[in-house]
C-alpha cells in the first residue's frame, strides 16, 4: 500500500465533534496525524478525540468559538505548543444554529460571522505555523448551497460561495511557498443529526431522487476526499472546489 504523506502531520480540525468533521478527523488519525480537534460543543471535541485515541490514534480536543479571534489563536496555539506546528486545516465548523432565521437577504447576520469571516481567522492563524514548516495543505467546507441559488439561506450560500474566493485566493497568494488550498462541496450528506430528525425518510426519498446513483453521501465520503486532498496523491491540485454529491442534478 502507498504511504499518503499524512503520517505524523499535524492536522487541525475546526468543527470536529461530529458528522463531516468528526468522520474526518477520525481519518486523518487513521492515516497517521497528530489530530487536534476544535468544536465549541461542550464535549463534543472530546468525544472525537477519545474515539481516536481508543482506535490506537493520536488527538487533542480544544473547545473554541469560530466567531471569535481570541479563542481561534488559542486554538492554533494549543497545536503548536502540543505537537510543534501545524500541517493540516480543515475548516468545517459551521453555525447551524442560525438557519432557521436565514429566510432571506435581511436576515444575514451571524452565519456570515461564523460561516466565513470564521473560516478567514483561522486561515489567518494557520498559515503562518504552516509557511514556519515549509508549507501546507489547506481544506475549507464549502457546499451544494453556493451553486444553487435556493429562495431562502441566503447568508449560508452567500458565505459557503465566499468560501471558494477565499480558498482560490490563498491558493495564489501563498501556492509558490507551498501552502495549497482547496474546498469541497458536499451535497446531501447523511450525518447522524440529519438521520435522526422526523422528516428523515422523506428527506432521502427526494435526495435519491436527485442523484445519479442508489444512496445518498455519508460522512465518510468527504472524509476520504479531503484525506485525498490533503496527501501526497492530491499534490497537483490546488485552488479547486470540488463538488461531492453523488451527481446531483438539481431541479
């Protein structure tokens, strides 16, 4: 079996207490990182890293808040301090909380706080540690939802859209000095908190209906891209945004 290139790299993970995030760390730490796992669950960061550490991996869970810098830096400077530097970002932390109020272009406030401006301050604190170590990879949590043009979310499309200006911006401006930097955009994803509302099997009829094959996404489908993303094999690729959503075809 090829070696990947991830053993013994340091990987954040900004949202990693469960669904894509979770799925993710749990692999990076399968392909051998050192993986520090923020969430601002209370516990949640903890659960993901103890899962972790029970499978023989290595990981360290830090509890912070995307929306704010202090607690971002702390974030950064946790890995560092613990494991001397960072490799790997995978910025997937998202404010789901403020959907239901995202109705329409008014209602913008928090999920463009979180959803983007989160995601700049932590590139902001993470690429400084990687350029110190020669580079690194960069993943950012873009979504279906930038390319859709849906009546409402519009603060969430809005910012997942802005993710992809970012994401080729950074790739630009610091390609040359070996930081690469590229999103991915999940369809329909079945998380555990997706499967566990009311509406599920409603929710995957029409998903299904949408897709060109026989079951919707799991979690682990993004983790693989972004482990891919973030080796060796994925060296050539950088400034994308790749859409993972089983050929979706909207309507």
């Amino acid at each position: 079996m090829a070696e990947s290139g991830l053993g013994d790299k340091v990987a954040v993970v900004a949202g990693g207490a469960t669904g894509i995030g979770a799925a993710t760390a749990k692999r990076l730490a399968e392909e051998g990182c050192r993986v520090v796992v923020g969430d601002p669950a209370d516990g949640g960061g903890r659960h993901t890293a103890e899962e972790i550490t029970s499978a023989g991996g290595t990981a360290t869970p830090v509890s912070f808040d995307l929306a704010e810098e202090d607690s971002v830096r702390t974030l950064f400077d946790t890995a560092a301090t613990t494991y001397g530097g960072v490799d790997l970002l995978f910025n997937v932390g998202a404010d789901m909380s403020t959907l239901r109020g995202d109705t329409d272009v008014v209602d913008i406030d928090l999920a463009m706080t979180v959803n983007l401006r989160g995601y700049v301050l932590s590139m902001k604190h993470a690429i400084p540690l990687m350029l110190a170590r020669g580079g690194g990879v960069i993943v950012n949590m873009s979504s279906a939802a930038a390319f859709q043009g849906e009546p409402a979310r519009p603060a969430y499309a809005t910012a997942k859209a802005g993710i992809g200006a970012l994401t080729r911006h950074v790739a630009s401006r610091w390609g040359k000095e070996g930081i690469r930097c590229n999103a991915v955009a999940p369809g329909f994803t079945a998380t555990q908190a997706i499967r566990s509302v009311p509406q599920w099997p409603d929710l995957q009829s029409s998903a299904l209906k949408r897709i060109r094959g026989t079951r919707v996404g799991e979690p682990t489908d993004v983790a693989g891209l972004v482990a891919f993303l973030m080796s060796d094999d994925g060296s050539w690729i950088n400034g994308q945004v790749l859409n993972i959503d089983g050929g979706t075809v909207l309507r």
